[in-house]
C-alpha cells in the first residue's frame, strides 16, 4: 500500500512542478553585454542554427558566451535567438525559444 501511495504523490507533484519547470527564470543585470559575436557555422539539412549569445555568470559577475549550436528543424515553429534589451538603465534576458509561425 505504501508503494502505490508514493507512486500517487510522485504523479500528482510531477503534474504541478512540470509546468513550472518550462518557465525561465527571467534575469535582470547592471551591466550591458559586450557585442555580439558573429559565427560562421555551415547549413545542416534539417536542422537550425541557434547562434551564440552572451550569459552572465553570478559568481564572476560578468558575461560569458555560448557558443551557437544546432538544433532540429520543427515544423511550424522558427526559432527566435536569445537576446538582451536595454529597459532603464538596466539589461533583461530574454532566452532562445520556439514560435509557432503564423
């Protein structure tokens, strides 16, 4: 009986906690990223270039660069690279996600 309660508590917490997972935490910094860098990275067929970005490292207090990748190709969805915008003297993240087209 213990075995089928815990199985029951697992499900109903995956079932609360997963939407919660799929939200980004938002981040919110002082310091502007450096420019962009540009990478050249050849066509894949089926696949989509997700270029690089800059993250900004809390321990270092400074921002690091990803380097761009590759990920499948969706069909009826565009990826939309991640970006930083200015907003009052202060620079909000905005990660990499999938759209659906219109």
């Amino acid at each position: 009986m213990n075995l089928r309660k815990t199985f029951l508590t697992i499900a109903l917490t995956s079932a609360f906690v997963a939407p919660l997972a799929a939200h980004a935490a938002i981040v919110i910094v002082d310091v502007a990223p450096p420019a962009p860098v540009y990478e050249q990275m050849p066509v894949r067929a089926g696949y989509v270039v997700t270029p690089g970005y800059y993250r900004y490292d809390a321990e270092r207090h400074a921002h690091t660069w990803v380097k761009g990748d590759y990920q499948a190709e969706r069909h009826g969805e565009h990826y939309v690279g991640a970006e930083w915008r200015a907003h009052e003297g202060r620079y909000e993240f905005n990660e990499g996600r999938w759209e659906r087209d219109k």
